[in-house]
C-alpha cells in the first residue's frame, strides 16, 4: 500500500539533487572525522525511488522511501537500524526495510563511502532483492534544522491521518507527552517527548490494544518529527523489529 504524504520535515526539491563539483572539487575528497555523519538526509535510490531520511547521533538510521509524482512524495518503504563509520567507510549489516507496498520486511545490508560535503552513496543489498545504489544528501538547516532543539507543545493535540499497514484514524498527543490514538478499531496508548539528543525529533514509545490492532498487544518505539506542511511523521518498530508501521496526520 503506498501512501501520499503531502511534505516531510526535510524536504528540500524533490525536482533533483544538485550536480557535483568538478574533479577538483575539494568537498569530492573522502571525508574526514570532522565531517559529520549526524543530521538530516535527501534520499535517492537508482531504482527511482527518493525519500528523506535521519543519522541520529548514536547512528541510529530512519529513512521513509517512494515515489514521487507531481511534486508529492507517495511513500511505501520504511528503513531503519543503525549504521557505521570507519574514517570516509560507512556501512551497515542490521537494517530492517519494512516494505509496506509488498507486505515483506526484509534484512538490509549497506556498503559506502561519504564525502567532505557530507553526500555518502553506496550500495543497499536487501535479502531476497536485488541490491541498488543509495545516495543520501545533506539537508540545509534552512529546509530543516535537525540541531533545533524540539519543543513538545509543537506536537500537542490531536492529528489525523493514515498509517502505512492501512488503517487510519486519529492519534492525539496530551499537554505531558500522553499518546491515545484509534486507527481502524486499534486502541493506542503511549508516551511522546523531545528526543534525549536534544535535537528536532521527538522520543515515541506505544502499546497496541488487541485484535484489530495489526501489532496486537505488542510494543514499538521509535521517532516523530514535523513536516513543512505542519505534518505529524511518526515511525516505530517492534521490540525485536520483526514490523514497523508509519503514520502521516495533520491537525
């Protein structure tokens, strides 16, 4: 099921990624430990796919993938594990794609190099697909700045919308971080807060109530943030991250 998602945080001209500099360039050169690895991404796969994405600082990896059509983001793909650096080298063994428009999830491996201007490209190997090339580019602070510290009132009240598993409904946040929220007949209960980084996410652990709740009485934690478009993105998995599920709402 691939869902519309009228803006993210971090969108930043889904019409292309900027050309690089000539050979010369100096920001071409392999980075360094002084170049960052944390913040927020512009996702685009060989396969066509484009998408926006988080490193947090315990690289920690949150990516939400589709298609674009007419200026939208039609979304399909969640990704989500952790990655690693050695030097100018990042890769990646644990990465869960949850992949809603198929109905898989599967176990995801990352092979890369990142730049001195922060561009990191490489290589994706899903298990049981054919691998792709990734490029993940660097947002301006100016399109969002992932170093703003996240305010919980920003958050505050209630959202409604559509979750990537195919339910919709409402989901609404308390003045003290308090999450209930009905999607199709699923009873949610949980807990919101400004991420412990201090940086412009927020913290989001739920428990889901029995059948029809397609994660039936389990719990999943995982990340929230704010579109452009004043757009709630909440992304969680599973305590052993066999499943994920999204939800895009407005106010």
């Amino acid at each position: 099921m691939r869902h519309r998602i009228a803006a993210l945080t971090l969108v930043v001209g889904l019409a292309g990624c900027g050309g690089g500099g000539g050979g010369d360039d100096p920001q071409d050169a392999p980075a360094t430990d002084a170049t960052p690895l944390e913040g927020g991404y512009e996702l685009a796969s060989s396969t066509g796919a484009r998408g926006e994405a988080l490193i947090l600082e315990d690289r920690t990896f949150w990516g939400l993938s589709g298609f674009e059509s007419g200026g939208t983001l039609y979304v399909d793909t969640l990704t989500q594990g952790t990655v690693s650096r050695a030097g100018a080298t990042v890769s990646a063994t644990d990465l869960r794609q949850y992949d809603f428009l198929n109905g898989v999830v599967r176990t995801t491996g990352f092979s890369g190099s990142m730049k001195v201007s922060g561009i990191v490209s490489g290589t994706v190997s899903p298990s049981g697909a054919a691998a792709t090339n990734l490029t993940l580019t660097p947002v301006a602070a100016s399109d969002f700045d992932y170093h703003a510290a996240a305010s919980l009132g920003t958050i505050v009240g209630t959202w409604n919308g559509d979750s990537l598993d195919g339910s919709s409904g409402s989901v609404t946040v308390g003045a003290g971080g308090a999450i209930t929220a009905s999607l199709s007949g699923c009873s949610i209960t949980g807990n919101a807060a400004p991420h412990p980084s201090g940086k412009n996410l927020y913290a989001v652990s739920v428990t889901f109530g029995p059948s029809p709740c397609i994660l039936a009485n389990a719990t999943a934690s995982g990340i929230a943030i704010i579109g452009t478009a004043q757009q709630l993105v909440v992304a969680l998995t599973s305590a052993d991250r066999s499943a994920g599920t999204v939800f895009l709402g407005v106010r």
